[in-house]
C-alpha cells in the first residue's frame, strides 16, 4: 500500500500553478538515485573522479652507448637550513633515474596535474660512455591538459684537439684525435704564438702559451667545430721574465686563475680570465715571489695549495695556500729542501703525495714528499730522494690500482734521453718501484711527457721533432705505441695539451 500524500516509484505527477503544468518523477526508496544506502534523507551526491595527472617525456636522438641517465629534479632548500642558490650554492634533489640506452621515446614519472608550470625540471644526472655527451633541451617541465613530450635529449661525441708547442719554430702544431685510439692527425698549419714557446695549459675553450723568448702569454679561443685557433683580445699578455711553467686554480669564489712561474724573475704571475673572453686581468698582488728559477708549477685546488719547483740554485719548492680570491699565501716552512735542479712536479695518490723529478747532471733523482692536509707542509717519504735516472719531465697515472695482494697504486713516468721509464708509486707509502719491460723507445731528446684520460700517453720528443703516442695499460702500466707513431711536429716540440670540447 502506498502511503498517502507519498508518490510511489515512478509515479509521474502533474503540478499545474496558474496555466503553467509542471511534470515531476519521483524517484524515491531503495533504488532512487542520488539516494542515501541505510535510508538516509541526505540525497549527497557520489564524490568526483580525481583530477587527470600527467606523466613527462621526449626523445633521445645521437646516443651510440649505455650510461645515460634521465631524472625529475628541483631546487630545493638545503638540508637543516639555508636555501637555493645561497652561499653554498644551489641544492638540488633527483627522483630515481631512469637508464636509457637506445634513441627513441621514453618516459619519467607521472603525477603532474594539469596546467603545471613548477620549478620541477628534467636533468642528465649521468652521461654515456665516453666519448659521448648529451644535454636536455625543454627541460623545464610545462603541463597543460597532455603528457608533456616536449623534453629533448640530444647526443654526440665530443670534439678532440691537441696542441704542441714547437720552441724553435715559435708556432703551434694542431691535431685532431682519434677518441678511440688516441692517434693524432695533423690539422691545418701550424699557428704563430710568441718568441720560444714552451709551456701550455688549456681551459675549456681556451689555450695559453707561455713564451720564453717573449716574456708574455699568448692566449687563443679554439673553434669547437674545427679546431681553429683565434688571438682572444689583448693577446699576448705580458708576464715576467722567461715564463717557464704555468698552471689552473679554481678560486672559492668560482672562476678560473692562471698562475705562471717566470725563472728569470723568481717569481709567480697570477692572472684571473675571463670566462667569456678568455683575456687574462692581473690580480693583487700580481706577482709573488719564489725561489730562484722557478721551472714548475702545480695546483691541487680542492686541497688549496699550489707548489713550485726552484732550479736555479736554491734547489727547493715553494709552497703557498691560496685564499678565497686566489692569493696565493707562503705555507709556513716554506721553501722545503728538494733534490738536485728540481725541474718537474707532480701529485700522487689524489694529492697525498708530491713527486719531483731532478735531472741534476751528477745525481740525478726523484724526490717524494706527503703533504699535511692541513698545513700545506712537505714530508720526505721513506727512501727518498729515489737515485733513478731523469733527463727532463715526469708525468703521473693516479686512477690507483690493485692487483691482488698488491698494495694500490698508480704509475710514474719519466724521460731519459730517448725513453720513457715507468715506476709503480704506493699509495700509502709513496714508495717508487720499477716497472717490467722499461726503458720503452720514445724519440731523441724525449723532453715532455703528457697522459690524457688515463689511457693514452704522449712524448713530445724535442731532438726529433715529433710526439710519440702509446697506449697505457692500468692494470700494469705497460705502454703500447700507436698505430702511425710517432706523429710529425715543429722543431723543438716542448708539451702538449689536449683539449675535450662540448659538441653543443
């Protein structure tokens, strides 16, 4: 029975007010929608769907190996305080990457509303084998009403350059390198530089020649491209007299610092470049006195302290800490006692150790020192100065290696007359020991010695106008010549440098 005064399940009623007649259909008990379930009166509606979220993604184009790694990142605050950008510079945090290793679509995570325009952005946090590089283009993640496909990562290999500094010729010669088997070929014509070029360092696009004849800095740009070298403004820069060695500083305050030892005026030059340009500014003070003859001068900047070798009579190294503008700061106990006409400088064993080679005519040595972390101060290690045969400059392999019981170490490489001759250096000790199979044939008069990413090694020989090229084996330090060694150069060649330049 229907109860009165209540319209039944799909009673329809007729309301007429005035000439106006409305039509209602009750929908009411169990089965009514809009209803509430136990006989509730409420009549609430069911509640909304979630909003769309979106997911983010592109393409990756160029990649020719594995390694690369994509992520969602943001700037955030630093942790227990501090924010982004502030004096410690920006904070950033990283979702789980994703590995990609073929070109073509892929996809990050999800969970972006729609009209999303946040801080949130897409990053390469890990590059592919080398030689490869990549970058992100669109990385600022942007949301509308669809996935955003727009993020592009494109990659291709980087452009390698070497330069040799031929002194007799006052010119460089330029190569292009082989990635994959660091065999060096010939590009273009050699290039004019100052008066008996003999020391270069390079920084990124950069390249600086130190001129001893000239007594100044000749500074280049290099074409990512081609490789072509042009005068940066203002080249040359005046230095002191016969600038013998230079080296690279990054200063806490961020940027780069060139510093140039000058043998003929006992002292340092310290220069800031500039990032754009390349030209170089003195700082203050310009100059900071040495010992006599500087030939050799090496930076560590994550340990803060740069040392220079002394040839020419007081037979020792200086040592400075470097302030936070790049100043450089005598260590206390500075200079330190070294071997006979300390000429070349190296680090060991991630700057726990610094080795010097002396090819003084009666006893020729290497001499090795541990530096205190904290005071810049140089220690003798056990048995040195190590009575080893040396005829110019040294280089140093320090990826550290272990082969068995063996305790870790990295490799040593000197010149002598003709040859390379290669010792294993311990890293706790700092001990030297003799590698099988050396001396290896390099060329006349090997004068400079050169490693480039731990596995290619380069000989600039000076009596026979050329660089030898070898392979380096980590595992014992063994060299391999290249295929078509050794490669043509100027008269004289003195160094080498080598040069990783961006594709993009």
């Amino acid at each position: 029975m229907i109860p009165i005064g209540t319209p039944p399940q799909g009673i329809i009623m007729l309301h007429s007010i005035g000439s106006v007649t409305f039509l209602a259909l009750f929908m009411v008990g169990c089965g009514g929608g809009g209803g509430t379930s136990g006989g509730g009166t409420g009549g609430a509606s069911s509640p909304p769907p979630p909003p769309a979220t979106y997911t983010v993604g592109g393409t990756v184009s160029g990649l020719a190996g594995s390694g690369l790694a994509l992520a969602i990142c943001r700037q955030t605050p630093w942790p227990g305080g501090g924010y982004p950008g502030g004096p410690r510079g920006p904070h950033y945090v990283c979702d789980s990457p994703l590995q990609v290793s073929a070109n073509g679509a892929f996809t990050l995570g999800g969970g972006y509303p729609a009209m999303y325009s946040g801080p949130d952005f897409v990053e390469a946090t890990q590059q592919p084998a080398w030689p490869q590089q990549c970058v992100v283009g669109n990385a600022t993640i942007n949301i509308q009403n669809a996935n955003d496909t727009s993020i592009t990562v494109s990659c291709a290999d980087y452009n390698e350059y070497s330069y040799v500094t031929n002194a007799a010729d006052n010119t460089l010669s330029a190569y292009t390198v082989d990635v994959t088997t660091g065999t060096l070929a010939v590009l273009g014509t050699p290039i004019a530089t100052g008066t008996s070029p003999s020391a270069i360092v390079q920084v990124g696009r950069f390249v600086f020649v130190a001129n001893e004849g000239s007594n100044d800095i000749s500074a280049f740009a290099v074409d990512s491209t081609t490789g072509a070298l042009t005068a940066v403004p203002g080249s040359p820069f005046a230095a002191g007299t016969d600038p013998k060695a230079m080296a690279l500083a990054t200063p806490v305050d961020g940027g780069y610092n060139l510093y140039v030892a000058n043998a003929g005026s006992d002292a340092v030059s310290a220069y800031t470049i500039d990032a754009n340009t390349g030209a170089l500014t003195p700082m203050s003070p310009a100059t900071i006195a040495t010992g006599k003859g500087p030939a050799s001068i090496v930076i560590d900047s994550n340990l803060g302290y740069a040392f220079v070798a002394n040839k020419g009579g007081s037979n020792d190294i200086s040592a400075f800490s470097i302030g936070g503008t790049g100043v450089l700061i005598p260590v206390p106990g500075s200079p330190f006692p070294a071997g006979g006409n300390p000429l070349s400088l190296e680090f060991g064993a991630g700057g726990k150790f610094l080795y010097t080679a002396n090819p003084d005519a009666t006893n020729p040595s290497i001499s090795g020192f541990s530096i205190d972390p904290t005071t810049g101060a140089l220690s003798p290690v056990s048995g040195s100065p190590f009575r080893l045969p040396v005829s110019h400059y040294m280089a140093i392999e320090q990826t550290g290696i272990q082969t068995g019981s063996n305790p870790i170490s990295g490799y040593l490489y000197v010149t002598t007359d003709a040859s390379i001759v290669g010792y294993a250096f311990d890293w706790t000790t700092g001990a030297l020991t003799a590698l099988p199979g050396f001396p290896v044939a390099a060329g006349a008069n090997a004068y400079s010695v050169s490693i480039e990413g731990n596995q290619f090694l380069y000989v600039a020989n000076e009596g026979s106008a050329n660089i030898s090229g070898f392979t380096l084996d980590l595992s014992t330090g063994a060299l391999t010549p290249m295929a078509g060694s050794p490669f043509p150069a100027g008269n004289h060649p003195e160094f080498l440098a080598r040069l990783f330049l961006s594709p993009f």
